[in-house]
C-alpha cells in the first residue's frame, strides 16, 4: 500500500474546479514532484493535503489513516513555503526549535534535534545568526530545518527555490535532494520549473488545468510526453506532422499532405548537416549562445525548427546559413490530443 494516497481529490470553487478528481499514490521515502503552469491547481492539491484548504471531494490517506478532514496541527507534516516564513526576532537555532517548543518536548531532546538537523543543512556555525544576517540559500536551509526537526511523515516544498537566483536555485535543488535522501523522507514538491522537477524528482506529476495529464519518471515525461502540452511544457520540442509508411515505421510527413499524426521531435535530437544531405532542407535564421550549446532556429518547409547542438568549441553556423536536417526516426514521439482545452 502506498504511503500517501490522494484518491479522487477534488476542490471547487463554486463552479469553477480548481482539482479535478485526482488519483495519486506515493512510497514511502519517494521524491514527487507537481510540476504545472500557474493556476493548474497544484498548489491547491498541495494546500490541501496540509490541511491549510478544506476538500471538496475525495479521500487524502497518511500511512492507512484518512486524514483527509483532520486539523492541520494534528497532520503533522513538514511544510516550506515560498516564503520561508522565518521569525525576524529569532535566531536560526530558536527558529529551528519553535515547532519542538510548541510540542512542549523536552529541552535536552529538542537541543540534540535541533543540533542534528542543522548539521544535516550544513548550518551549525551560523545557529545564532538571525535571518537578515543569511544568504537566500542559508535562510532556504534554516527553513528546511525547521521543517524537518519535527521529524513528520510528509516533507511538503511549496515552489521553495523561487526566491533565489540562477545560480544557487541550481545548487539547491542538489542540496535538498541531498537531505531528502539522507533522511529518506517522503517528499512532495510544488514548482512550475521543469528542469527542477526533472533533475531531483523520482516521479513528475504534470498538471493542467486542475487535471493530472500524466504522471512519470523524470527520463520518460522526458522522452514519451502523451500530449502536446506536456511535450512543449517539459523542455523545449518541434511538433511535426507525420503518417506511418507502408512498414509502419513512423515519418515526418515532409510533403504537401497535412498527415494523420501529430508527432515531437525534441531539439536535441535533431543533427545539422551540410546543405543538400539529411531529410529535410533548412536554412539557419537565428542563432543563439547558451554556454554549453547552441540553439539554432532554422527555416524549414514544415515552418521554423529549433535546433540545440553541443558546444564543441568549432565555430557556430552564421545566420542565413543553408543546412541539412537529419534525425533518428525512432526518436519521434507520436502526441496524443490534449485532454484539457488550451
């Protein structure tokens, strides 16, 4: 039996459906993530299983006990929200302390918890600095710590790295997956980031429109998207028109036809040729530096393409340039309509 189950979870907001009946089993100790544009109902599915919005519909069961209609006090999770929700007035030590102290735990038990989950955050010799005097990523940390010294069943992140720039958003992703497996806590997370979804997540739960459209690994959202939005929500993709050949391989359909599939091609995959080579002629419009890579935008019969190709260190192609467009035909990935009206 899975550890938290969401079974047919459901809020309305008089008419408008903010869930839609959602179905949702996680392991214990697994990572999910809800990954979703704004307003998809993610947060709301995450409010609600904190307690902090009450149910329309459905069951939320904890370890075999519905909790579904219990107080929020009594759920006993480990919330981190947005805005981390730091007391100004109180150090990192008594920030951390305050859910033991509201417990009314024992004051040697909750210096040795307190103690533990600050060297688990890699924060032990800033415990008496108060939260002005951290860094985003330390204040991140301090509320992380707080959350987990409870030591819940649930560990709930809602959007916890939004405040933080590029550079340590990347590197905290990392450091709470790091924590997460060390405690092996059972961890759902709310972000619209794809990228951070995929990177630290076990399972993506992909929402839209207070639907759950798909739910996978991270590699096969990735790989296998079921819909046009999830290919375009999760990373970036070229959807093509294609039919399937006298040997039913599938093909992009490079003729006058429309074709009778709807097919992605991640960018990627695509390989840059020279002129008159590959399946499909182009010439290169835009080009762009991404560090790492290179993202061309390249006219085709088929419309405008994008191309990512690796950073080599050769000289990138000049706009205007004539190429050639190849790719593996099993990497195309037939798309499914999508369930929710766009």
């Amino acid at each position: 039996m899975a550890f938290l189950q969401l079974q047919g979870l459901a809020k309305h907001y008089g008419s408008m459906q903010a869930v839609v009946a959602t179905d949702l089993c996680i392991d214990k100790g697994e990572f999910v993530s809800l990954l979703g544009p704004s307003g998809c109902g993610k947060t709301t599915t995450l409010q609600m299983i904190a307690g902090f919005v009450d149910v329309s519909a459905g069951r939320i069961v904890l370890d075999g006990r519905d909790i579904t209609h219990a107080k929020p006090s009594s759920r006993g999770l480990g919330v981190v929200f947005q805005s981390y929700a730091l007391f100004p007035h109180m150090t990192v030590r008594d920030n951390v302390a305050f859910g033991l102290r509201m417990r009314k735990v024992v004051a040697a038990e909750i210096a040795s918890r307190v103690a533990h989950v600050l060297a688990l955050v890699r924060l032990a010799p800033l415990a008496e600095r108060y939260p002005r005097e951290l860094s985003g990523g330390q204040r991140q940390r301090v509320a992380l710590a707080r959350a987990l010294v409870i030591e819940p069943p649930v560990l709930l992140l809602d959007e916890p790295l939004s405040n933080l720039d590029a550079n340590l958003r990347e590197e905290m992703q990392f450091e709470i997956r790091r924590i997460q497996s060390e405690v092996n806590i059972t961890t759902l997370m709310v972000t619209h980031d794809q990228a951070e979804a995929l990177s630290i997540s076990d399972r993506v739960v992909v929402m839209q429109a207070g639907r759950v459209t798909q739910i996978d690994e991270p590699y096969r959202l990735y790989e296998h998207p079921r819909t046009r939005f999830i290919s375009d929500f999760v990373g970036k993709a070229n959807v093509l028109p294609g039919h399937t050949d006298a040997h039913g391989v599938v093909q992009v359909q490079t003729g006058a036809d429309q074709g009778t599939l709807v097919l992605s091609l991640r960018p990627e995959k695509i390989r840059l040729q020279a002129a008159g080579s590959g399946r499909l002629p182009g010439r290169v419009r835009l080009r762009y530096f991404l560090g790492s890579q290179w993202l061309y935008r390249v006219a085709t019969d088929l419309g405008e393409l994008t191309v990512v190709q690796r950073n080599d260190g050769s000289a990138p192609l000049a706009p205007d340039t004539a190429v050639g467009l190849d790719w593996p035909t099993e990497l195309l990935r037939i798309l499914a309509e999508d369930e929710v009206p766009a």
